[in-house]
C-alpha cells in the first residue's frame, strides 16, 4: 500500500527529500504523497524512509490504496523504466 501523510503535518520538510521516488510533494496546506509514485521504498530500502524520519509519525499506510509487495515491486520497477 502507498503511504499517505495525516493532517497531523507540521511542514518540517524532513520527509520530502528522503522519498526516492520523488512521491512527497508541497501540498496547499501539509506535504502530500502521490500514490503512484509511492512504493514504500520497495526496490530502494528495507522500510519507507519518510517514515523514518518524520518527528510526528504522521506518515501512515494507505489503506485506501491496497497494494501486495510484489505490487510495489512491479510500480518500482516501472517508474525506474520511465526515468
């Protein structure tokens, strides 16, 4: 599953440049994770490192966007071939 950040958000800025996938974006108000371009760091590291990193852990599996590991294995590896 993509991950998604809550309202909880204090815009540190720690998150944003952490995403390989370049996934986590300014929103209007808090950062934003693009769902398409979220893979859980699947293909890059061993857990999502925006996790990692965030003071508030308001960075939370999306449950909205069900995706298996081999799902995200799959979205990693197409993104790699577009870039």
């Amino acid at each position: 599953m993509s991950l998604f950040i809550t309202d909880e958000c204090i815009n540190c800025d720690v998150c944003e440049p952490e995403c390989p996938n370049d996934a986590i974006y300014q929103g209007d108000e808090i950062y934003e994770i693009n769902p398409s371009l979220c893979t859980q760091c699947v293909g890059h590291y061993d857990e999502p490192q925006c996790q990692q990193v965030c003071p508030v852990d308001c960075i939370l599996i999306d449950e909205e966007n069900p995706e298996t590991q081999e799902e995200l294995q799959a979205k990693y590896e197409k993104i790699i071939s577009e870039k």
